[in-house]
C-alpha cells in the first residue's frame, strides 16, 4: 500500500521546472519585499509609523523564499502561495503608510 503522503510528493515529468519556477518566483517575491520594505522606511519620517517598516522587515527575513524548501513536498506550490501573501501583506503596509503620510502632509 503507498503512503498517503506520497501524492504530495514532487517527482514525475516536469517536477524539475515546476521546482524550478517556485524557486524563481519566491526570490522574485522577496526582492519585491525588499523594495517595499525600504520605501517603507524612507516614509517613517513622513509620518511617525515605524512599526509598519519593522513589520515589513520582519515579514522580509522569515519570507518563504528562504524558510521554505520548494526540493521536498508540493514542488513549492507552497512557497509560491506564500510568497504571494506575504507580498500582498507587505504592499498593504505600504497603502496603510501612504494613505498616513498623506494625512499628515495636509
């Protein structure tokens, strides 16, 4: 009887570039983060809210990029998941931050 866990597993035909393509995209994920996370700090002094910028600092050193392995399991499905969130949460402090910084400049 085959173990219940091996469907998740990644092998087969085209498990190398779907392996592949996860990789690439969670480290596209984090530049994208790390461009998010500086224009969050050069707006702290805009508007006071630097917790925002350590969120996304934080958010920038455990992204899936790197915490999670695309080589075992789901061929990075996960990681791609992942990464698209913590992006989308990052770019929501982004928002929060403009929409402050525009508050204040009034």
């Amino acid at each position: 009887m085959a173990d219940p866990f091996s469907i998740l597993a990644c092998s087969g035909p085209g498990a190398g570039q779907a392996i592949a393509r996860s990789i690439a995209i969670g480290y596209f994920s984090a530049a994208a983060v790390a461009f998010v996370t500086i224009w969050l700090f050069r707006l702290i002094t805009r508007t006071g809210r630097n917790w925002l910028a350590y969120c996304g600092a934080l958010l920038f050193a455990l992204h899936p990029a790197w915490t999670i392995s695309a080589v075992r399991g789901d061929c990075g499905y996960t990681k791609v998941a992942l990464s698209g969130l913590v992006l989308l949460v990052v770019l929501g402090f982004l928002v929060l931050q403009v929409m402050t910084a525009r508050r204040y400049k009034k």
